[in-house]
C-alpha cells in the first residue's frame, strides 16, 4: 500500500524570511495605525499604515532621501538621518490625522539601532507612540559623533518643525 503525503508550500514572504505573519497578526489586531520604518544601504523608508480588510492603507510614506532634496542634509543612513526622517514624516503623518501608532521595525533589533531613532522623532514630531527610551542612545541623535553633520542636523530640525 502505498502512502502519499502532501507538502504544502508556505507563503512566498514567509520563506524569504521576509513576514513574520504571526507577529504582524498581533500587530493588525492592536487596530491602531502602524508605523512601519524599514532600513536599507540607502537609507530609511518610513510610512504611516492603517488595517482595512480589502488591503493596508498606506497613509503617508517617506523615504529619508527627501531630506537631501528639502533641506539639502546628506542622506546617508546614519542616526541622525533616522531621527530627522521619523520627525519629518511624523508631522506630516499628523497633517493626515494621525495621532497615535505602533511601531512596526525590524524583526531585529538592538539598543542603539537606527530604527529606534526614527521612532523616537515621530514621537517628538507629537505622535503618540509606546516606547523605550533606553532603547535610544541621545548623544548620536544630534550627529555630534559624526563630521561635519551636527551644524546640518540643528538647521534642518528647525526648518522641520516650524
């Protein structure tokens, strides 16, 4: 007798490792708007997204290469790029009424890392979010650390929040 067994694919994303479905279920069951920061070579992609049963509302998206183009600040993908991109796309989150998020980063992630200081600039953009600040290391957010970049980054806040 012979026995057949079925294999059964899983989702494309789940086998490139790129959803953890479980943890984005959690996520969507909250019912509050997600805000999804993602890191790459080039930079920070940032956006505002809301769960809807025919398919996730993107309310507002950034990419940190905006900053170049706006406030002429170098756009690399450092932690002051991070802050300034969170703060930005913060306020202008709240112009798309956005008042409260989860955030959504990368499956993982230590103390200090980039995402955490985007997620920490929508909160002082004033869009309410649960966060650890210990998560967040405040002397590398002004880009004191880095040349030629503390000048810069001290402009372009200001120009963001006024």
């Amino acid at each position: 007798m012979k026995v057949h067994t079925t294999f059964i694919m899983p989702f494309r994303r789940r086998r490139e490792g790129r959803t953890d479905y479980r943890r984005r279920l959690s996520l969507v069951r909250g019912g509050e708007t997600r805000m999804v920061v993602r890191r790459s070579n080039k930079g920070f992609l940032i956006q505002f997204v809301e769960y809807s049963e025919l398919g996730d509302k993107t309310l507002y998206t950034m990419h940190s290469s905006q900053l170049k183009k706006l406030f002429n600040f170098p756009s690399k993908c450092n932690t002051p790029t991070a802050y300034l991109s969170g703060l930005y796309a913060g306020k202008h989150a709240q112009s798309k009424g956005v008042k409260a998020a989860v955030a959504d980063i990368s499956a993982t992630a230590s103390k200090g890392a980039n995402v955490f200081a985007a997620v920490k600039g929508a909160i002082d953009s004033g869009v309410k979010i649960p966060f650890d600040e210990s998560k967040v290391v405040p002397e590398r957010l002004s880009g004191s650390h880095l040349k030629n970049v503390g000048a810069a980054f001290e402009e372009a806040k200001k120009k963001i929040l006024s």
